[in-house]
C-alpha cells in the first residue's frame, strides 16, 4: 500500500484546497465528504485554544485514516490504523487554524466519512 500522506501530499493539498462539507452545532464541527481510493481531502478549521477530539466514521469498505497538520504544515497527530473510526486528540495553544485530512488508505474501494471535532 502507498503512503498517502507525507509533506510533499501536504504541500500540494495545502496550496490548492479542497474543502468538503463543514457544519457548526454547539461546540461541534461535523465534516463530512467522499472519498475514492487512495485519495485525500482537505478541511481547514479555526480552533480557539483548547484541547480536542477528532474522530471520524467511515461507510464502505474503504480504509479512513486523519492526519491533523498545523498552520505551519507540520504533521501534529495521526491515526492510520486499518478501520474506518479513527479517533485522535490535539490541543491547540492559541486560536490557529487547523488541517484536517480525511484519507481512504483503500487501493479497491470508496468511502463516505464523516468527521467530528469537539472540545475534550
């Protein structure tokens, strides 16, 4: 299986971004899109100073994995376990903004996510 992610995929993602579906209810964020094989999208949040979970939902037989890079494109956390409810945390210094990447690490099949961001 290819690396789906790593700094050069960040870089090109980063400079043309492809922004899916983002809704606000309370103190939620709900992200949601589809995803082919092997492909990443990209959401950017501003997250005020706090701590967070983001986790995320998969339907299919795709393969959904986050990574969360900072506004300075650097990899902050990531989860590429191979099952479609990755779960990770962050905490965030100072209101900034966030990329969240979705990817589906499946070669055959789509994937719909959805992907969930609140306070911890």
């Amino acid at each position: 299986m290819k690396q789906l992610i790593n700094r050069r995929n960040i870089l090109i993602a980063l400079g043309a971004i492809a922004i899916s579906t983002a809704a606000f209810a309370g103190d939620l964020w709900k992200l949601s899109g589809n995803l082919p094989p092997e492909e990443i999208n990209v959401h950017r949040l501003t997250l005020e100073r706090g701590s967070y979970k983001i986790h995320g939902y998969g339907t299919g037989w795709g393969d959904l994995d986050l990574a969360i890079y900072d506004d300075d494109q650097d990899l902050v956390v990531a989860d590429r376990d191979g099952d479609n409810t990755p779960v990770v945390y962050i905490t965030v210094p100072s209101k900034q903004d966030v990329f969240i990447l979705p990817s589906n690490a499946d070669t055959n099949d789509s994937i719909r996510y959805e992907v969930y961001v609140s306070e911890d």
